[in-house]
C-alpha cells in the first residue's frame, strides 16, 4: 500500500508545483471559453502556510470538515493561513446547492474533471494538503475525523509560528 | 481441497480486483442513498419475513462497501 | 396460523436474526447523502405499515416496524428495530385434501376444526402477536475496517429467540473492494401449544382438561457470512456473497402433520374418536431431522443508468435436506422529477423438494426416519409482481407506498403420490397481497 504520511519526495514535491503551476497557465491560456480549467498556482501563496482541501458535495465528512477551516480561516488568516478549496464535483450545480447549505469562507477551486487531485494524488475523500511557508508538502491528511480537529489545529499553529522566508 | 479452491478463488477475485474500480474523486454516483447495497433496508427486513415464512431458505444478502467511500 | 407462519421462519429464524441485524447494521454502515433541512438532525427513523394478505381465508398479517439509526459522528452508529406484528387465518396442517369431510384436533387439545371434503385442511385456531427487537452498533476500526455487533431478541406465544451477531469489513484498493465478514448466533425456545408431540404418533381426541404437557425445546443456529463489494465503475457496484448456515435442535414443526392414507387408493384412511369427539382420521404428527447445513452464493449488482438505479440478484441455496433453490429478484428506482420515485420490482423463487418431504404416508408400510407434508419444503415455485412509489418532501421526509402480488404454487414430487392421488393430488397454492405504507424522517 502506498502512504501518504511522508508525502512525494522533495524534489518531486517542488516540481509538482511547478507543474500545477504550468498546467493552471496552460489551461488557462489555451482555453478562454466556459470549461473551468482548475487554475491553482502555490507559488502565489509564497510565505504563507497553504492548506488545500479536496472536497464534493456528496462526501459526509467533507460537509463536517468545511465548518471547521472556516474556523480555522478566521483564525488564523491574519497570521497567514491560506486555505484554498478544490471542489472535485462533476457536476457543478450539485457544488453550488451544496454551497447554498454550507456556506465556505475560503477560496474555491472547481475541478470537476478531477485532473488536480490526479496531480495531487488524492486518496480518499476529503483529501487536505498542508504546505508550508517555503511551498513544502509537510502533511497530508485522509478523510475527517472529529478527534482530530485538534492536533490538526496544533500542527498549523506550529506552521504559522515559523517566519516568513 | 474445496475449501482451498474458494480460497485460492477469494484471493484472485481480491488481487484482480487491485484495478477495477474508480479514484476517490469519482464516486458521486456510488455516493448516492439509492446506489447503497442497504437502501431499502426495512423492505428487504420485510420481505425476507415473509419469505422465509413461506419458503424453504432465505438470507445471504450481508452488508458493507460500496458508497461514497469516504474517510 | 400465526406459530405455521413462523414455524419455517423458525428454521431460518437466525437467517432472519442476521439478515434482519446485520440489515440494520447496514443502515447505520452505509453513509447517506441526503442533505435534509435539518442536517444535525441525528436520528433517521424509517417505518413501515404492513398488510399482508393470502387468498380465501388463509393467512393475515397486519405489521408495524420501525427501523432507526443514530449517528455519533466519525461512523459511528447505532441501528434499532422494532416490529410488532399480529396474525390470524388458517394455513395448511400438512394433511391431504380427502373425498370426505375431515375432522381434526385443534393444537391445543381442547377443541376441533374441519374441512369440507375435496379442500387442502387448513388450521384456523391460531391468532398470534409477535414482537421482535434488534440492536446494532458499528464503528470504525483503524482506517479501513469496520466492527460492528448487534443482538436480537423476539418473542411470540410459542416461540422465543434471542441473537447475537458480529462483523468485520475491510477495505482494499482506495476503497473499490471491501471484504466483509459475519458470525451470528442464535438460541431459539419452543413452547408448542399442546406439548411436544412424539414423532409420528397419532392425532388423538380432545382433551377436557387441556393439559400441555408444557415442555419446551430449544434450537440453535450459527450462520457465518463472507462477501466482497467491488465497485465495476463509476455507475456500478456488485455485491458476492457466500454464507453458512447450521441449523440444530428441534427443527419439527410441531402442528405439522401427514395424512395417513390407503396404500392402494390413496384415500384417507378413517378413525372413530373415541368418547370425545377429534379426528376423523389417521394423522402422523411430522418429524424433521434434527439438524439442518445449508449453504447459499448470493449475488448483486447494481448499475446507474443517468439517474435510474436497477438493481439485479441471484441467489443459490442448497443443503442436507436436499432444499436447493434458486431466486431471481430485480428492481428499478425510476426518479419523477425530482423528489418522487417508482420503483417495480420482479421476484422469481424456485425450490426442490426436501428428500423427507412427503403427499402422505401409506397405511401398513415402515415408517420413514424423517417426513413432513409441509408444503413450505415441497417442490415450489413462487413469483412476486410489485411496485412503489415514494415521494420526498421539502423537510426532506419521505413517504411511499408499496403494493404487490405474490403468488406461490408447489407440486408433490410423482413418487410420493399413491393410487388415485396422482390424478388430484392438491397443493394448497396460494396467493397473497402486500400493501405498505412507509415514512421515513429525521429526529
């Protein structure tokens, strides 16, 4: 079974990145039209402790975690957390009834052909993605469990307690 | 020797099953109440009464998997 | 009559412990993602108002039952059920139908019944309530698997069972495969109305007094379950199952009986009641072996079709008794709109009969090891027609309807028939109604 608990090697971590980076312009650039090309670009988040959540609407555990990074967000914004949302729906009405129920305070990336969490290397729903300041993978975490809210929340406060690069 | 035979047949089905399937991110569909392998549970309680009451077997049907495949 | 009805249910009474236990297990296991208006709403308690009616004056049952589950966040859950059901009207004592009136004892010795000549005997003098209750709990274990436990408990006049079952499912493959496992266990008590009757003695006449006997026996059965759910795609998942069953005890219906008959005409061979009136004729009370190994392959597949969900199953059972079946069942979620749903559903059972099932016995020949005339083990085919409708509302409850037609029609195996049977031997065929009313809401 692969792990996820260390993570992609170092070096595979800076170019993913690089890629996801690329891919968002390339996208971008190459399709102006309606198809929500997932445009994510770390290297924009530069400094800041990067939390990125792969969430859908018909996943349970996500509609308990989004209540909890909205805390988090409010939290700790000012000591620079940036969460950023992936939401994998195929379909995008079913993310947006959801939204009208769960109300997320972050920011929202929709990649309903799911070629972001194929990039990540998403294992299971809800899939979080924790960077940090120096652009980083130091932790990723499977699905959401309510005992676990507050390590979590310690480990980020330990993120954001190191300085800006 | 038969029950080595469904062994041996349990483990290929668990091994081949290694890559049919879909990636976490697909399962909306399987996610849904009336895709659940248990969604009429109270109608199958229900039938399976009145049928075990009135024929000669009755079970089988277990439980677990499939859905959204979540945490 | 009530103890008929749940006579056979009770050879199979832990086959409907686990089904029933492990059904609520399977409630409180799969997650849901109907986001109803309230969505802290922690108990989802579905119920269900249940007729059931057979043709003529045979069997009627009228069922309450509720099943909920409760959610303790993280999958943790617990299920309960509740069912209370009452039966009344006549089913088949197992005796032939004869050329003439037949007279026989009721089970509890104190009063007769009859049958007109040329009809299948049927026994009306049971009414019964019975009250069943189950328990489950399930809960994660570690990342990938799932334990889960429950106990079952029910209770009518004659008969009383109590279950226990565990599980455990794992999952493989980014959670496309789970194995799942199950044991239950089940101790049954039988109180028979009249006392235990001797293998193969005779129906005799009334008894003043009324006197049981009182005796009880007991039952054990222990089921195992082993399954894979493999999810085929995007749109599919299929469901293997193979389960075990072992049966031990007193495994007799102990109402049932066999008409003893002429061994050259195949008529019913007459008796005079003594002082007090009783039967009319010979009656064996049946015997059954004491126990009972079956083992069944169940298979399901389910398949989304643009939001139209069929769902397909087969199962194979064969054991000892040489009861081998075949079961063929089929539904279809049609969605109207967006909040109402039709659903048809087609069944199709086929079963052998068991080896010691007889027509009767013949007068002047050995008694078998084993016989039984009960139609429940005889060569059978059955067919369920049936359809639902449900319609959720904006609270997010949901309230259906469900109404459907079984009908059962057996045949006596060619070389249990004597003499002039074989011309117009009858089986007492049957066809029932179900009509349900179910809600479904959050507490």
């Amino acid at each position: 079974m692969r792990l996820l608990a260390g993570g992609p090697r170092p070096l595979l971590r800076r170019w993913m990145s690089l890629l996801v980076v690329v891919a968002g312009l390339a996208m971008a650039v190459g399709r102006p039209a309606a198809a929500a090309a997932p445009a994510l670009d770390l290297a924009a988040y530069r400094g800041k402790v990067v939390v990125v959540d792969f969430w859908a609407s018909w996943c349970k555990p996500c509609r308990q975690s989004i209540p909890w990074l909205n805390e988090m967000r409010s939290r700790y914004a000012g000591r620079g957390l940036v969460i950023v949302g992936v939401n994998v729906d195929a379909e995008r009405a079913a993310a947006d009834r959801f939204l009208h129920q769960v109300p997320v305070d972050f920011e929202l990336v929709f990649d309903p052909e799911g070629s972001l969490a194929t990039r990540f290397g998403v294992k299971g729903m809800p899939s979080t993605f924790v960077f940090d300041r120096d652009g980083k993978l130091v932790d990723t975490h499977l699905g959401f469990r309510a005992t676990q809210k507050t390590a979590r929340e310690e480990s980020l406060q330990r993120l954001l307690s190191t300085s800006a690069p | 020797m038969r029950r080595t035979c469904l062994a041996l047949l349990a483990a290929s089905l668990l091994a081949g099953c290694a890559n049919v399937g879909v990636k976490p991110w697909e399962r909306d569909v399987l996610a849904r109440d009336d895709m659940q392998l248990d969604s009429n549970a109270l109608d199958a309680a229900i039938d399976d009464h009145i049928y075990f009451s009135k024929e000669g077997t009755s079970g089988g049907r277990g439980f677990g998997g499939g859905g959204c495949g979540c945490n | 009559m009530r103890v008929q009805l749940i006579m056979a249910d009770k050879d199979l009474k832990i086959g409907a412990a686990l089904t029933a236990a492990t059904c609520s297990l399977l409630g409180i296991a799969a997650p849901t993602t109907a986001f109803a208006a309230d969505p802290d709403a922690k108990w989802d308690v579905d119920s269900a108002l249940l007729y059931y009616g057979e043709s003529d004056s045979r069997v009627k049952d009228l069922s309450l039952g509720t099943h909920a589950t409760r959610d303790f966040g993280d999958e943790r859950k617990l299920g309960l059920d509740l069912t209370v059901d009452s039966l009344t009207g006549a089913s088949p004592n197992g005796a032939a139908a004869s050329g003439g009136a037949q007279t026989f004892t009721s089970p509890s010795g104190r009063d007769v019944y009859s049958t007109p000549a040329g009809k299948v005997p049927l026994d009306d003098t049971f009414h019964d309530t019975r009250v069943a209750l189950n328990a489950g709990w399930s809960q994660p274990f570690a990342r990938l698997y799932t334990v889960s436990a429950g106990l079952g408990f029910s209770n009518e006049y004659d008969y009383q069972h109590l279950g226990a079952n565990v599980g455990l499912t794992r999952d493989f493959n980014e959670r496309n495969t789970t194995l799942s496992t199950a044991l239950a266990y089940g101790q049954d008590t039988v109180k028979p109305v009249g006392g235990i009757r001797t293998p193969f003695s005779l129906m005799g006449d009334v008894t003043g007094d009324g006197d049981d006997g009182g005796g009880s026996v007991h039952k054990n059965v222990l089921d195992a379950l082993l399954g894979i759910t493999q999810v085929l795609g995007r749109h599919s998942v299929l469901r293997l199952n193979y389960s075990y069953s072992d049966s031990s005890g007193y495994l007799t219906d102990p109402y049932k009986l066999l008409s003893v008959v002429d061994p050259v005409t195949g008529e019913l061979v007459a008796r005079t009641p003594g002082g007090a009136p009783g039967a009319t004729g010979l009656y064996r009370y049946e015997n059954r072996p004491d126990s009972r190994r079956k083992q069944a392959v169940y298979a399901e597949l389910r398949q989304d079709f643009s939001g139209k969900v069929l769902q397909i199953g087969y199962r194979y059972s064969t054991d000892d008794w040489e009861v081998d079946s075949h079961t063929l069942e089929s539904r279809l979620r049609w969605p109207l709109g967006e909040t109402s749903y039709l659903e048809p559903h087609v069944r199709y059972y086929t079963q052998t009969a068991a080896s010691f099932y007889r027509y009767s016995l013949a007068s002047g020949e050995p008694l078998p090891e084993f016989a039984s005339a009960d139609a429940r083990l005889a060569d059978l085919d059955a067919y369920t027609l049936g359809i639902k409708f449900g319609h959720v509302a904006p609270s997010g409850n949901e309230w259906s309807a469900r109404l459907e037609f079984y009908q059962q029609k057996s045949k006596p195996p060619a070389e249990t028939l004597i003499g002039t049977q074989i011309g117009h031997a009858q089986m007492p065929d049957f066809n029932a109604v179900i009509l349900q009313f179910g809600y479904r809401f959050k507490l």
